[in-house]
C-alpha cells in the first residue's frame, strides 16, 4: 500500500504504444492487486503478525462472531467482480481505507458465515489474478465465461450460469463489492428476513426517498393540483441500491428457463436499506465519498474507545 504514492509508480515513461495515463493507471491496479494479495493473506497470519513476506503491510481481516440463527434454506453468496469497468477502472482492486474493495465485501460474508446465517462463499469473476485472492481469503473462486462478462451482459444470465454450477442451494444472495460500506448488521437483518419468509422469491435492496418524484413528466407521489406537501408527509418512492440482492433457486431457474429472464421472478421483496449500503462505487466521485464514509466510520469509532466506561 505504501508503494501506491511511490515515485516509480506515479511516472511511467509511455512507450509500446501505450498512453502515459494509461500505463500509471495499469501501476496502480497492479500495486492495487498486490495489496489485494497481502490483504486477504492476513487471515492465515498468526496474531500479530503485522507484515506478509516481502515487507508489504497487510491489514488483519476482521470478522465478527454473533449467534447462530437456526434455519433450513441453504444459502450461497456470491460476489460478482467483473474484471472490465469502462466508468472506474478495476474498481473491485482500488483501496478503500486501508484494503482493497473487494475485501470489504468478502469480510462482510465471512462475517456472515461466522453468524451461522451463509453456507457458502464465492467469488464469480472472469479476472484471473482474483482466484488468487479468493483462495488466500478462504473462499471459493468460480471461474466466470467471458460470454457473461461483458458490459452488455445481464444480471440474469449470471446468476443462471451460477445456479447451474452451485445447484445444492436454496437461496442465492448477491453481495455486490460496488456496495463496500454495507453494514454488518443490516445484512444479517437481511439473511434472517429471507429465510424466515417462504412467501418471498426474490428480494432487492432499495432505498426510500421522501421527495416529489416524477417519471416522465408525470408526478408519482403527489397531486400537482394540492398545497405542496412536506417531504416527510410524502409517501416515498423507492429507488434500488443493489447492496444485496437475492433469489430462490425453485423460483428463478424454471422462470429463467421459461422466459429467459427472471430478475424480478416470483413474489419480490424491496428491502429498505440505510445510507451506508446507498454508497455504491461506480465512478471516481464515488470512491472518493466512500473514503469520506469509511474515514467518518474509523474516527467515530477510536471516538467511542477513548471514552471512559460507565461502572
């Protein structure tokens, strides 16, 4: 990580025909994927241990026990990291705080796991250098067909392709790592409403905003003839966020099968969720807010352990 502001890494004499910009921004993805490695490879690291080999700074993975939930549904996470991105470069291996992207949402299902709420961890992706990753964090890698991995490929046929190779499961939760800041807590909350509700098939996160909203010109929660109402009187519009997203397997693949499609197959579930799972990293803005975020997070919490305890 120290290496990223490093002068060999800031300048790089084009050549090959390859721009200047685009080679440093190929440096830094790799310096990137390099602390990816280091990262995850803290969890095989003993207590204390506060480097991997090499002298590259690692960042100890966390992982938060909790009570086991009793439950039947076996529910596999995948985490989609496609390695193309036209709006943010390899923006699954760009360091968010101190780790890479993509290690917050491996955390957040290994934590999970660890709450007896998960059976099983994958990451699907067509990168190659991520198998690597998923291996030293202790997770399964699924080798992703570049026929799916394209920018024009749909979230349906992903997760088909994925219910196919991982058939033994009841439900299949999509953590997606764009959504780094997703908290612990919320997701749990998530898990444990999916498989004690047999009504539900599949499951979106949104957010609820409480605004006049219009959809083509035409209002969609107020009357444009009355007094303006306030915002908090309105009733809110709800807006996907795709932090988690969820599908049972009985549901989807004989819809998918049929049509084709199966996004919003079944009985749909739109889960509010609060504004750390709203961050979503798609563009350099908001990586840059996600910083902010995260940084807030890191204070308020060292805030919380200098203060004295109540007797």
């Amino acid at each position: 990580l120290e290496a990223r502001t490093s002068p060999s890494t800031r300048r790089l004499p084009a050549r090959g025909g390859m721009s200047m910009a685009r080679r440093n921004a190929v440096a830094a993805c790799v310096v990137a994927c390099v602390a990816v490695l280091a990262a995850c490879g803290a969890m095989a690291q003993p207590p204390g241990s506060g480097r991997a080999g090499g002298g590259v700074p690692i960042v100890q993975a966390t992982t938060v026990r909790g009570p086991h939930v009793p439950r039947t549904d076996k529910v596999v996470v995948m985490i989609p990291a496609r390695e193309g991105s036209d709006r943010l470069p390899l923006k699954n291996v760009r360091v968010l705080g101190d780790k890479p992207v993509i290690q917050h949402t491996i955390e957040l299902a290994l934590a999970l796991k660890e709450r007896g709420l998960v059976d099983h961890i994958v990451v699907n992706s067509d990168a190659p250098f991520l198998e690597a990753v998923a291996q030293r964090c202790g997770v399964e890698f699924y080798a992703r067909s570049p026929d799916i991995a394209s920018d024009t490929s749909k979230a349906d046929d992903v997760v088909y392709d994925f219910m196919l190779a991982h058939p033994h499961y009841d439900w299949l939760v999509w953590l997606n790592p764009v959504s780094p800041l997703a908290p612990l807590d919320e997701t749990a909350k998530i898990i444990e409403h999916l498989v004690s509700s047999p009504h539900i098939d599949t499951l979106i996160t949104v957010r609820d905003e409480y605004r006049h909203a219009l959809h083509g010109g035409a209002p969609l929660n107020f009357d444009p003839q009355a007094k303006g109402a306030k915002t908090q009187d309105l009733d809110p519009v709800q807006i996907a966020v795709y932090s988690v997203l969820a599908w049972r397997y009985k549901s989807f693949r004989p819809a998918y099968e049929e049509s084709g499609s199966a996004y919003f197959s079944g009985n749909v579930d739109y889960y509010p969720v609060g504004a750390d799972a709203n961050v979503v990293v798609k563009y350099e803005d908001d990586l840059r807010l996600a910083e902010d975020v995260h940084a807030g997070r890191r204070r308020r919490a060292r805030r919380r352990a200098r203060r004295p305890r109540r007797r």
